[in-house]
C-alpha cells in the first residue's frame, strides 16, 4: 500500500523513483526490525525528534561555550538525566536477568516459555 501512495504522490518519474526507494528501504528495515525483535518506538521518536533535540543541543553549547556543566545546573535537567540513566542500567539489568532465568530453566530442563 505505500509502495502505491508512493507513486500517486508526485507525476515526475525522477522524484517518484526516490519514494519507492524510500518506500522499499523502510520495508526491509522494518522486516529486519521484526526479525531480530528490535522495537520500532525509539527509531521512530528518533527519526521525528533527532533533529531538534540535536539543534538544542547545539544551541546550548554554543550559548555555554562548549562547557558540558551546563546541562548540570539545572535541577530539572539533573533529574531528567538521572531518570534516563536509571531507564537505561534497568532494561540492560531487567535483559541480563532474563537472560539468566532462561539459561537456568534450560539447564533444569524445565520448558521455555
């Protein structure tokens, strides 16, 4: 169905050969996504959000001259990062641990589920 908008999208051959390209790498990649099991969210809020968080980020060091301690001054940009932080050291130790009650069902020869 994209691959069908794609082409009603523009009469001009050139710009049309560039959505159906378009159009096929994010079908492979989402193939690939669902193959390895990868959540499609994060590259999704990336794709929309990349490019302003990266002009701010930018912005703020400019405006800092190039001094990472800027984002530490404020209370609400510590706890944030904190929040971050915790988000990230969670799902690696919530995937290990995982990983670990898998290995030892096996090992007990218990059924995986």
């Amino acid at each position: 169905m994209s691959t069908i908008s794609t082409a009603a999208i523009s009469s001009k051959p050139r710009q049309r050969r560039r959505w159906w390209i378009g159009a096929l790498m994010f079908g492979v990649l989402g193939y690939v996504f669902r193959k390895c099991d990868i959540p499609k969210a994060p590259l999704i809020f990336g794709l929309i959000l990349g490019e302003k968080v990266e002009q701010s980020f930018r912005q703020a060091m400019t405006i800092s001259g190039g001094d990472p301690i800027v984002f530490l001054k404020s209370p609400l940009a510590v706890g944030l990062l904190a929040l971050a932080a915790t988000t990230v050291l969670f799902s690696f130790w919530a995937k290990r641990k995982s990983a670990a009650t898998l290995a030892q069902a096996a090992a007990s020869g218990a059924p995986q589920p």
